[in-house]
C-alpha cells in the first residue's frame, strides 16, 4: 500500500489517505522523492556521470534580463539541480548547459555559490562557455580536503567568479568531522580578494547544502549543522567578512518541520554578529523553489559584511518568467541574490 505525499503551508509534510489505483504512482513518487534534490549525497558510482547528447534542437536561449551592479558586490546562490547527472534532475543535458550558461551570464553577478553539481565534465563545460569567469568545485584538487570528502558522481558545491571583481586565494572544505551532519556534503570555504571602486578588501565565501527532507531526524541534523558552523565561524572568523550562501534546506523564521523553530535559530539570535539578509524574503512568503512554499536557499553574513548590505536587495530571481519550461528543463530552484557595497568611494 502506497502513500501520497503532499506539501503543506509553511512547509508541512502531509499524509493523505491511501488510493489502491494510486499505489504504483504513489510508491515511484516516494522513490523519485528519496533520490531528488537535496537528499543525501548519493553512493558514488564508479565511473563519473557523462552527459549525454541534447534531445532537443541546440538552438538559442533566450537572454536572462541582468540583475548586476557594476559599482557593487552582487552574491547570488543556486542549486542547479543534478547538474550533469543523466539519471536525475532535468533529463536533456545539453538545454540544462545552455540555460545554466545563459543565467549565469546573464544575471551578471559577480560571484556565485552552486550546489548539486554531479558531473565534473558538465562543469567544466560550464566554464568554458562563461569567459572572464574561473571555478572549482568542492572536490577538485586544489581545494585542500576536497578529495578526502567528496567522491566521482556526488552533488558537489562550488564557486564560480568574475575575475575582474575577484582573486580567489586559498579554498578548503570545513567541518569534514561532521560530514554526517551535512548530509555528506561538508561546506566549501574560499577566500578571495575583491577589487570594487579603487580599492580592495578580502572576502570569505561558506557555499553551503544542507541536509534535506521535513522528518524530525532531518531537522536533528541541520541543527547539528548549523551549531557546528556557528562556533567555527565564531572562532575563525570573528572581524571578518564572510558570507554563507547556497541551499539550507530550511527556513530562517519557521523551520519545514512542523512544530519546529528553525534549525538556525543560533544565528537569528545573534543579531548582533550574523544576519539573513534574506529573512525578508521569508516574512513576505516567497518561496526560492519551483515546488514548495518556503525560502530554503539563504544568505548569511557576518556583521561586518552586513553594514555593507544594499537594504532590500535580496532577490529570488524567478527565471521561470525567462526560460520556458525552467523546472523541467533547468532547476528545481531559483538564483537568490544580494548585494553589498564594498571598496572606496562606494556609494551608502
């Protein structure tokens, strides 16, 4: 006997009664809904996922309108979901590289944080199409730990840059001795330089996927999560600048998981070193997915970036008003975007 989930307001998972004609569809519905966005990191397989040839035509994608500001520091996050993985997510490869390269471009933000990016080949790819940008993902050699905690064929995290704005510096993966915590996707850290109005100043960027699901064991484990975050970024990081962006899997006022704070309320009660400036977004209901009803991709900064933060700037870019047949062809999720206004002579 089969049981079909629904989605409740504010996130609630939701038990309907059971239909024998539904069984089969309600038990391939739970199947896709245990491998889907954001689970846990899949057994890697023992070779890396190749994308296959577009099914559709290869014609042109119609331009994303820009969202940048040349004389400021645009952050945006995206989970571009299964990116490159041919058993998951949006089944015509080739259209999901055209569309990732044309919002990229596109928006023109000048650094992004990515989640779920499967195949390294895609990926590069990526890079390729976007010039004046650079990239890695979590699990590329030159990221310190990177190999150690990621695998061929996981979601991995990455960052990808302009590198007229920014110098990356040294990148490292955090927090490995609580893998379990993070789903098996531990976060990314990198350090850049970022060159704005004349002047420039170093930046920490946490690209962060937590775990997913509404079950009270999941939330247990963003909790775990979030704790262990806030005492490193507590003890490492106390002056500095840093922002952690990408896919929380959770809300910042209520938690998905009925009855529940959020998992991150450590943070929100800190209001005097750390801020979402994505809480806004929240208290006015905007949903950062294609499915569901709550923010789950969220910006957190530190104080000091947090002074530099445009009021009201953070965005859930609703591409699916852009690109026809987004959830299908390109993300489960949408870009979320802030932005700060750092370097001298920048405008307050």
């Amino acid at each position: 006997m089969a049981f079909i989930f629904t989605r409740a307001p504010r996130g609630a998972l939701v038990r309907s009664a059971p239909s024998r004609a539904g069984a089969v569809v309600g038990t391939l519905a739970l199947l896709l809904l245990l491998v889907g966005c954001g689970g846990e990191t899949p057994s890697p397989s023992p070779v890396a996922p190749t994308p296959t040839t577009p099914t559709s035509p290869a014609t042109p994608v119609a331009p994303v309108p820009s969202r940048g500001d040349a004389s400021a520091l645009d952050l945006a996050s995206w989970n571009i979901e299964w990116f490159g993985d041919v058993r998951n997510g949006p089944t015509d490869e080739g259209l999901q590289l055209r569309n990732a390269r044309a919002v990229i471009a596109g928006t023109d933000a000048d650094l992004w944080g990515v989640a779920e990016i499967v195949s390294q080949q895609q990926w590069d790819s990526l890079e390729v199409l976007l010039p004046g940008h650079a990239g890695l993902l979590a699990g590329e050699p030159s990221v310190a730990g990177g190999a150690a905690a990621y695998t061929v064929g996981e979601q991995q995290v990455g960052v990808l840059y302009k590198t007229s704005v920014a110098t990356l510096l040294g990148a490292r993966i955090i927090l490995a001795e609580h893998d379990f915590a993070f789903a098996g996707r531990p976060p990314l850290e990198a350090r850049f330089r970022v060159t704005l109005n004349g002047a420039s100043e170093e930046l920490v960027v946490v690209v962060l996927h937590a775990k997913a699901f509404d079950d009270t064991v999941s939330w247990t484990r963003r909790r775990d999560a979030g704790v262990a975050l806030k005492a490193y970024l507590d003890a490492t990081y106390p002056t500095q600048k840093v922002a952690v962006i990408g896919d929380w899997n959770d809300d910042v006022d209520v938690s998905i998981t009925a009855g529940r704070a959020s998992p991150y309320q450590p943070f929100v009660a800190d209001s005097a070193r750390y801020r979402f400036p994505t809480a806004a977004l929240s208290a006015a209901r905007v949903s950062s997915t294609t499915r569901f009803p709550d923010l789950i991709d969220h910006h957190l900064v530190t104080n000091e970036l947090a002074a530099a933060y445009v009021a009201g700037s953070a965005t859930v870019y609703r591409l699916d008003e852009h690109i026809a047949g987004y959830a299908a062809t390109t993300s489960d999720h949408y870009p979320v975007l802030t932005r700060y206004r750092v370097g001298a002579g920048a405008r307050r």
